[in-house]
C-alpha cells in the first residue's frame, strides 16, 4: 500500500514539474534595443508593466522573466544620450523591439556624499572629448552637449571643478537614465593665511583683491594674504577679475590654497581688438575667448600632427632603407615640415600676444570699475550719513517735546490720582507686587531645577552614546573574528568551480556560518544554523565550527551520519555547564553536511533539522533532515541521525540553506506572512535554470521583493553548488 502512494506521488510531482517547465518557456520575453540606424544599444534600462525591471547586456538584448503568460501591456526604456521613440511586440515569439534615437545630450546631476543634497554651480567636463564643459542649476542638474562624433555608449569619465569640494573625491554611476556624480564635501578648517596660484601659470598671483567675511585683503609678492582674525574654508571668497577653480586646505603650512584663473567673460561685457590692417573693432570677450581658444587648439592639433610626421620621417632616414632620391625627397618634406612648425609657433606665439592685450585692456575696465564703484559708495554713504543726521535731529527735536508734554501730564495724573488713593488701594497693591514677586522666585528656582535636569540628561546621553560606541565596535571587532573562521573562498573555489554563498547575518554578528574541509577525494561541506542571532549566535558558531574541525580534521570522520553523532555529544558536553547554572535546554543547532565522494561520483547527507534540494535533470527533490537539533536536551527519546546517498552526474546542482530565508516575515500581508518551506522550493526550481552567478542576484531580488521595508527576521546562510 505504501510502494502504491509512493507511485502514485512520483507521478503527480513528475507531471507538475514538466508543466511548470512548458509554463517557464511560456512566460518569457525576449527584449532587443535598437537606435535609429538598427544598431543595438547596451545597458538600456527597461521595465515592462511596471514592475519587472533589466538591464540591456552588451548585445542590446535580455531575457526578462515574467510571473504569467500574459502579454506585456506596458514597457518604458532610458538610457544616458538617448530618448525612447516606441516599441512592438510578437505575441508567436514573444519577441519585443525598442526603438530610441540618439538625443546628442548627456544629462546628470551632481549631489553631495553626506545628506544627498544637490551641489549647484559645479562645472562638469566630459574628459577625453571635445565636449563644452557644464554647470550645475540649483537642483545640481546639468546637461552636455555631445559633438557628433562621441557615441553616448562611450564610456564616461567626468572631471569636476568646484568651489569649497574636493574635485578628485567622487563617485559616478548610471541609474535612470542619468549620470549621477556624488562629491564629497571638504572638511571645515579655521586659517589665518590663505595663498592665491594662477590655475594656468602654476605662479603666485601678487596684489590681487580679495574680499572674505566683508573685509577686504590684497596679496603680497609671493601671494600670500593674511587674515585679520581665523577664518573657516567654508567661508565665500571673492577675487576682483578671477574666479577660483579650486579651493583645498594646504595642511602642512595650515593655510588656504586657492587656484584661480581670469575671469574675462565676467567681467566686462566688449573689448576693442586691432586687426592686421589697423581696424579696429568691438567685439564680444566671451565669443573673442572662445575663437581664441578654438584656434588654439586648432594649431595644437596640426603642431602635434607636424611632430608626428617630423617622427616617422626621421625614422626611415635612420633606417638606411632608403634611395639616394627618396633620402633627398624625404629631407625636402622634413625642411617643410620644420617651416611649417616654426610659422605654427609664431602663430601661436601672436594669439598668446593679443591675449595678453586683452587681457591688460580688461584688467583697465576693472580697475576704473573699481574706483567709479568705490566713488560711488563714498557719496552713497555720505548721503546716508546725512539723512541719517537730519532724522536724528528731528527725533531728538520730537522726543524733547514728547518727554516735557509727558511729564507735565503725568505730573497732573499723579496728583489727580494721589487725591483719590486711599490705603486700601496701596494695601492691596502692595499684596499683587509681593505675589508676584513669590511667583518670579519659583518661576527662577523651577528653571534652575530644569537647567540642573537637562545637565543631567546631557551627560546621560553622552554616556550613553560613548556606551554605544564601544559595544558596536566590540560587535564589529567580533564580526572580524567570526569572518577569519569561515572557510577561504579559494578552497571552495578549487572545489566547486561552478557556486555561490549568499550570507546574510541579521545583525553585524550573525549566528548562521558555512564549514568546509577536504579529505583527500571527499569534499565536505555544511551550512549551519545556531541557537539565536548576533553576539549570542556568534559565540555558538565559534563552538561549532571548532568541533566541526576537531572531529573531521583531527579525528579523520568523514561519514555525515558520525559527524553529526559526534557533533550532537561534543555539543552537549561543552553546554553542559551553562544547561545546569542556567536552566537552559534549548541551546544548540541546525545543520545539514554534504560529503562528496569525487571518485565513486557520490555525494551522503545528514541533516539535522536541515533539508538538502537537489536538482538533477531539471528535476527537483527535497531530502527532509533528520527531527533532532545538535546540542538540544528538549527530546528525551533517543534518535539516530538518517543519511542519504545520492549517485551525481556533472551539471547536478545541490542546495543547503537554514531556515532564516522561509522564516523571512513579509508579503502582500501588511509583511507578517512568511516566505515557508513551499514558496522556496519553488524559487529554487524557478532560478536553477540560470547560471550560480546569477542565481545568487536572484535570491537577493527575490528576498528583497518579499522583506519590502520590514526588517531582516533571521541570519540567512544558502550554499548553491554545480558538480
């Protein structure tokens, strides 16, 4: 009767697991981006129906699993440079196609490290191109300009220049279709020296103006400023003419480095500019700049492609491989090419000349700038000062008259009212002063009580926070302790080249651990789960993992069923004590342990309290552990621990996890559900199809999905291997 259930169960479970195959092949979609010339497109982010979300792979395509055969009904796609145009689906092959065009622009935003907040006014440069750099708005948002022959797939490497933050201290990473940089903030120091370096020179700047804090300061000779009093770096500083490029805290000579550079577009609006023939004329400073800095580099490009063919010539002269004609030719082009590099020179020798003019013309606006601005505020102030003057004459005019009209009244209130007072009156207001003044006496005396209590309550806090510190740096010393004992991933690795560990503690110290050891040709390895979590947990994984060495180490048992024998008494044995004093029977652990025999092409488990899932020809089977915790004197009734041998083949998988991730507490339930036994089974069945890589995101995705914004209900430990 009991061969016929077994049958009948067999066959059942064998029909579901091909159908849930034929729906897995059903429900998925194949996913290709394109741009406008049929090219695809790499790391495009897409999310179908609003809740299933991938990433593009190099090829333009992904696989994107769905919980249903139904047909997608929604999909949006972003990706940096690029703007989603449509999308078309076949529903035979499940195919879908997204098509996007190239937008030329590259948007991001730039936010600080500490707070997320938005960094504005910080100029972002794309490096290697010859992109415009940009600049933050208030939000930190900028967007660049990409020339036409920059793909917005190129990688991207930004350099930022910024007022009071550290330009090399950044993080960059694409999420959303942007290119999100995070700065970190420069530290607040106090200075009284501050020294000024042209950004392009590399030289100290020499009577430059510098306003901070509202005083105004000049520079020496060696461009150096000292301050009235210390100043904090996070103060704003202003330069008549310049801009600063970079400001950073010099903490050897304890002073305030500033790289600046002209600010020509600033600060004046036209420039008068001579031409070859003598004509001249007014134009922009901004648009002057920029044709001088784009013939700049014009006549940087042909200087360096002059160089390189002086290069390759002078290398076949040298050869010897050459004619006596060829020789000749050759020193011909070369004289042409030093010709050339000499008028480049001269070019570039007259652009830096007519800079410098501009510059000098520039500097004379400011300095007349300065002086009318300087005129102007001494006749503002002396004006001011004299209304000032004048309105306190009349106040002073008004109050004379108001105070002698005042007293006068008074003098007559007072004797009106002297007549109508009797001693009653005096009594009884002689009673109100003395209440009152008993009332601010206990009003004085509760707030030097309260100001006595919040005293207390400070210093408390402070203990309390220094208390605080010390245990979790306790905690994190231990965390340190418990990571040296877990096994190297390069002895798993050499083991199972094809695996995963995903581990999770609960708290810094988790109570959850994975042990491996090997044998000659026999590969033994376990997933453990101990009594409670954080530091108690963490103590019991010291106890286990140095019995479990004792026993297979240095007592050579390699049989599962023994070790977990052996492991039970030595257990009880160590925990004896403490049972005794405590009146506590409940202490121990869950663990099942696989031992893979890699001649005979075997693999034995015991479990204790731990079940084993394997996969074999896409097939799924649990192996239950055995009713009976390492260490625990709940159970009088004496059990032997059950072993089972399983004849592998190559591709079979095996998993080994505690109960932390089916005990996880969430779900569509207001998050009390928990994940059980059934939804996990399944999970494996579903991410067995994909590599170990990607079934470890996978678990993480899933767990992720499920726990929501609750908190972590138990260390988690899950061991995936592929023989």
């Amino acid at each position: 009767m009991v061969l016929k259930h077994l049958n009948i169960f067999f066959g059942v479970l064998i029909l579901c697991l091909f159908s849930h195959q034929g729906f897995a092949q059903g429900n998925k979609l194949f996913v290709t981006a394109l741009d406008e010339n049929e090219q695809p497109i790499p790391k495009v982010e897409v999310l179908v129906d609003s809740f299933y979300a991938a990433v593009t792979k190099p090829d333009g395509k992904l696989i994107i699993s769905m919980k249903t055969t139904d047909d997608p009904q929604s999909l949006t796609a972003v990706k940096n440079g690029f703007a989603f145009k449509d999308w078309g689906y076949d529903t035979t092959s499940r195919e879908i196609t997204i098509h996007m065009v190239t937008t030329g622009l590259i948007k991001g935003k730039v936010t600080s490290k500490k707070g997320n907040l938005p960094v504005p006014n910080v100029e972002v440069l794309l490096v290697g191109t010859r992109a415009a750099p940009a600049h933050t708005n208030k939000k930190g948002e900028f967007t660049i300009k990409l020339p036409a022959d920059i793909s917005p797939n190129s990688p991207k490497k930004y350099a930022v220049y910024s007022f009071g933050l550290e330009s090399s201290d950044f993080e960059f990473y694409e999420r959303n279709g942007l290119s999100n940089i995070r700065l970190q903030q420069m530290p607040a120091h106090k200075v009284k020296v501050a020294y000024v370096i042209d950004n392009i020179t590399k030289k100290p700047i020499a009577d430059l103006m510098l306003t901070a804090d509202g005083k105004e300061y000049t520079s020496d000779q060696n461009g150096y400023i000292k301050f009235r009093y210390a100043l904090s770096t996070k103060n704003e500083f202003k330069l008549l003419g310049y801009q600063v490029v970079n400001l950073a805290y010099d903490e050897r000579n304890a002073a305030l480095r500033l790289r600046v550079q002209q600010a020509l577009s600033n600060v004046s609006d036209t420039v008068v500019v001579t031409t070859r023939s003598g004509e001249r004329l007014i134009v922009k400073v901004d648009e002057f700049n920029n044709l001088l800095a784009e013939r700049n580099k014009n006549l940087s490009t042909e200087r360096s492609q002059l160089e390189k063919e002086a290069d390759a010539i002078k290398k076949k002269l040298d050869s010897g491989n050459v004619s006596d004609e060829e020789r000749i030719e050759l020193k011909r082009k070369l004289d042409a090419i030093f010709s050339n590099l000499a008028r480049n020179r001269k070019v570039g020798d007259s652009i830096e000349n007519i800079r410098q003019k501009v510059l000098e013309e520039v500097n004379n606006k400011l300095k007349l700038a300065k002086i009318q601005s300087d005129l102007a505020k001494k006749n503002a102030q002396t004006l001011q000062l004299e209304q000032k003057a004048a309105k306190a004459r009349s106040q002073r005019n008004n109050l004379i008259f108001g105070s002698i009209a005042t007293i006068l009244l008074l003098i007559a209130i007072a004797f009106f009212m002297f007549n109508r007072r009797n001693r009653k009156q005096n009594k009884l207001l002689g009673e109100k002063v003395t209440e009152i003044n008993r009332k601010n006496e206990m009003l004085e005396e509760s707030k030097t009580i309260l100001d006595r209590k919040n005293a207390q309550l400070s210093q408390q806090r402070h203990e309390m926070e220094r208390q605080h510190t010390k245990i979790t740096d306790s905690i994190r010393y231990a965390l340190t302790i418990q990571e040296a004992i877990l096994p190297a991933q390069e002895l798993i690795t050499a083991a199972f080249k094809d695996h995963f560990i995903l581990y999770k503690p609960k708290d810094i110290v988790g109570g959850d651990f994975y042990w491996f050891a090997q044998k000659g040709d026999n590969y033994i390895i376990s997933a453990i789960d101990c009594t409670g979590h954080g530091v108690p947990g963490g103590f019991m994984t010291m106890i286990g993992n140095t019995l479990l060495n004792q026993i297979v180490k240095e007592d050579n048992i390699t049989d599962p069923k023994e070790i977990l024998t052996q492991l039970n008494i030595k257990v009880k044995e160590t925990l004896k004590e403490q049972v005794k004093d405590e009146g506590r029977d409940g202490d121990g652990m869950d663990l099942g342990i696989l031992n893979f025999d890699m001649v005979n092409k075997t693999a034995t488990f015991c479990g204790a309290k731990t079940p084993l899932f394997y996969v074999k020809n896409g097939e799924i089977t649990y192996l239950k552990g055995t009713n009976i915790s390492i260490g625990s004197t709940l159970s009088r009734k004496k059990k032997e621990f059950k072993s089972h041998t399983i004849t592998f083949e190559e591709g079979d998988q095996f998993y080994l996890a505690s109960d932390g991730f089916q005990d996880q507490l969430g779900g569509p339930n207001n998050g009390k559900q928990k994940f059980l036994k059934k939804t996990f089974i399944a999970l494996i069945e579903e991410v067995s199809v994909y590599p170990l890589e990607e079934q470890v995101q996978r678990f993480e995705e899933a767990l992720a999905k499920w726990q929501g914004a609750g908190d972590q209900t138990d260390d988690i430990v899950i061991l995936g291997l592929k023989v």
